[in-house]
C-alpha cells in the first residue's frame, strides 16, 4: 500500500478523500478522508530522513503538506529548515469535488426547507471525463482496493445532511430522492408518491369511475365534449382526488381501483376498496380525518369515502391482481317478456344457486377483451317478484361474473341464464354493486 501511495503521490497531485478512497476495501470503520490521512502521515515517517536529500520525496512531502496535512508541513520545515509555499492546488482525479461537498450539503439544505419528508436518498451524475479518468487511473497503478468516486460522494453527502437535518438516509423506500447532477450543475428533487387507501360508495348512475378523456379529440377540447376534454365531467376519481392534490400540493394524481362498476350502476355496502396515488406532493404527513370529511363535503350525494390509509405501492398491488377472487353481491331490477309465475321464479334460484355458469366474452365487451368462456360461479341468489313483468335478484357471484348476461343469456353466450330457465326473454335494467366481500 505504501509503496503505491508513493509512487502516486510523487507523480501526481491527490486530495486526501481520493488518496484515501483507492484503498477503501481494505478494513472497516474508517472515512476515505480518514484513510487518506493515515496514509499520508505513514508516508512521511516512512520517508522523513530523505526529505531534504531526496527531490522526488521533497515534491511529494511538498503535496501532502498542500492537502492540510500537519504532519508534513512540520516534519518538511524541520528537516530543510523551509516553508512549504500554500498555493492553491486542485485534485487531479476529482478536479476538487471533494473539497465543495460542504458547498453541496449547504445548497441541498437550502432546497429542503419547505419539503416534507422523513428519509431521503442522494443519486448523482458524474460527467463522463470524470468516470473514464478514475477507470484509467486504477488501471495504471493496478488498484484493487477502491471504491467509486460516485459511491465515496454520495454517501459523504448523506451523511453529513442526515447530520444536519436529523433525517434518515433510505435506499429502500425514500420519501425523498436529491440528485445532484454534476453534468448540468443542477440539483433536482424526486418526491416519491404518496399513497392512500380507502373504500368508496358511489351514489348516482351517471359518472364513471375514473377520468374519462374525450376519443374525439384526444382531451385537447372539442364540440362533442364540450371543449373540457372529458367525455364525462366528473368521475368518481377527480371527486376523490382532486380535494387531495389541494391539500398536498401534488402535480397529479392516478386513481387505482379494486375492479369497477358500470357508469350506471351504484356502488353501495361496505364500498370498493381504491388507492390514490397522490404525484410529487408538497406534504405527505396528511390528516386523513379532515381529507375524509372534505372529500364527502364536496362531494355529497355522490361518492363518500371511508376507511382512509397511508399505505404503500406493495398493497396497491395486491388491490389492483385481487379482483377476480373475491365476491360480489349485486341488486339487479328486470324486466320480462311475459309475466312470471312463483314456480318460475323458484325454477330460477334452484338452477342457479351454487352452480357454475358458462360465460363467453359478452358481446358488448368483445372489442376490448378476448373472446373466451370463463366458468364463474353464483354462490347465492335471491329473486322477488316486484310487478307483473318484472323482478327484482340479489345475486352473490365469483368477481368477474357478467351479471347483465347471466340474466339476458347474451344470445346464449351465457349459459345457464334467466332467460334459458324460464324460456321467455328477461332483461337487466338497473344494476348495483351491493357488497364486496374483500378480506382486507
Ligand atoms: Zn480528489
Ligand atoms: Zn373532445
């Protein structure tokens, strides 16, 4: 190690963090500015008595005294009775990076002081030159034992602003993402989303679930839809998101719902689980009490929200794959062809209760979704008669039963189907999720 250290310092100029760094693999618990000294302090031992006679030691002494040193700004005074000159010189591997890293930590701080967050993470961009220099340079002195200039850099400027903020460094999940980009001589902040989990019931027939862009326009703004973009002018996403990105400052929102309902169906019971996903927001530690009660202020009569949590992308996850395994109940009014008889009404609950359906991708769906038969199952079904041609069905069926077309048969597409069991043709008019049983 003292002999590469050597050769190094007396054919180029080395600050003490990369000095250090070349040997960052070698023993723990020590800085590579920490590294750094030791090995220049060990140098000037080692070489002291050659100081004055030998001129390639004297330069080297000469450098080491330049990066502060103590040691060997004293032991070259003593040994040749002469003072080394303290002009400025700048690091040949890191062009002096290393001495602005207080300049950086105090700049980061100043563009922190309004944000909220608790754990961060410090990326950076090294300019090509500086990566290709260090490549060259471990090659032509064989060094084996270092680390990246990158590496050494980011973690002594997370360090000392965990220091100064009291904030916790994070590679997993950090609130907060600091970039210093070394190229542009920017630093930019990437503020991770914030998530928040809810369940919500929806009480009118006349809004979809998530924004809904106008086709005929691609959102710019048109005639059909009103120069607003939107086929549709609320949907239950902005009445839920848009009181949220108010309060948190965020740039934008994605709506993720546990499946959906039909623009024209309620969504009633315990309500549908969803997760908000709030982008680059201002403040993250939000009263989810005050937002639940501002939502459903707003937004009353249409949607009210309830059951409001911090989560994480992990259980978005979870919500978004868990839509076909779990049950729901439906309340569906029908209309008839013919009128109906109690026996009929029975035949119905006893060829369907239990039973799995046969179902092909409804006609009405078959632009967007693959032609395929998918057996779902109805656990339960309960049928009333409500007038002379028409009744009313509560049905609890596997998520992804088509409930529409197990009552209308879709063309025999669906088998069996209300209209199959009583022989005359039966209709679903109105539609309304009534409970999903989610076990979360
Ligand atoms: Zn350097
Ligand atoms: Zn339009």
């Amino acid at each position: 190690m003292i002999e590469v250290a050597k050769k190094i310092l007396t054919e180029q100029f080395l600050c003490t963090h990369c000095l250090g760094r070349q040997f960052a693999l070698l023993g723990y618990g020590l800085s590579d500015k920490e590294r750094g000294e030791i090995i220049q302090n060990a140098l000037v031992m080692e070489y002291y008595e050659h100081i004055s006679t030998d001129e390639e030691i004297s330069q080297m002494i000469k450098n080491i005294s330049k990066c502060n040193n103590e040691v060997a700004t004293r032991s070259f005074y003593k040994a040749t009775k002469e003072k080394v000159e303290q002009d400025k010189i700048t690091c040949e591997l890191c062009d002096g990076l290393f001495d602005k890293l207080s300049d950086f930590v105090l700049e980061i701080k100043q563009l922190l002081l309004k944000e909220d967050y608790q754990s961060f993470l410090i990326g950076a961009i090294f300019p090509v030159k500086l990566i290709e220099r260090e490549d060259n340079f471990r090659a032509k002195y064989s060094i084996t034992t270092s680390e990246t200039m990158k590496e050494e850099f980011t973690r002594e400027i997370g360090k000392s602003l965990s220091n100064e903020t009291g904030k916790a460094p994070s590679f997993d999940l950090p609130d907060m993402t600091i970039i210093i980009d070394l190229q542009s001589n920017k630093i930019k902040l990437e503020k991770r989303s914030l998530y928040i989990y809810g369940r919500y019931r929806k009480y009118i027939r006349t809004i979809p679930q998530t924004r809904w862009p106008c086709w005929e326009c691609d959102s710019k703004g048109c005639k059909k839809c009103n120069f607003t973009g939107k086929m549709y002018q609320e949907s239950v996403e902005e009445l839920i998101a848009n009181p949220v990105i108010k309060i948190t400052g965020g740039t934008g929102s994605k709506f993720h719902g546990a499946g959906r309902e039909d623009i024209d169906a309620l969504m009633l019971g315990n309500g549908r689980p969803f997760v908000l996903e709030i982008q680059d927001p201002n403040i993250r530690s939000v009263n989810l009490k005050r937002i639940k009660k501002i939502v459903n202020r707003k937004a009353k009569g249409k949607v009210k929200v309830g059951q409001l949590a911090i989560t994480s992308k992990k259980k978005l996850q979870h919500i978004k794959n868990s839509s076909t395994k779990t049950k729901k109940t439906y309340r569906a009014k029908i209309s008839l062809e013919d009128e109906i008889s109690s026996e009929l009404i029975l035949k119905i609950i006893q060829e369907l209760h239990g039973v799995v359906i046969k179902q092909k991708t409804p006609q009405r769906v078959m632009h967007r979704r693959a032609n395929l038969e998918r057996p779902r199952t109805v656990y339960d079904i309960k049928v009333k008669k409500t007038g002379e041609k028409e009744i009313e069905a509560e049905i609890t069926g596997q998520g992804g039963l088509y409930i529409k077309e197990l009552i209308s048969g879709d063309d025999g597409r669906t088998l069996p189907s209300f209209s199959s069991i009583i022989g005359f043709k039966a209709k679903c008019y109105q539609l309304d999720v009534i409970r999903l049983h989610y076990e979360y």
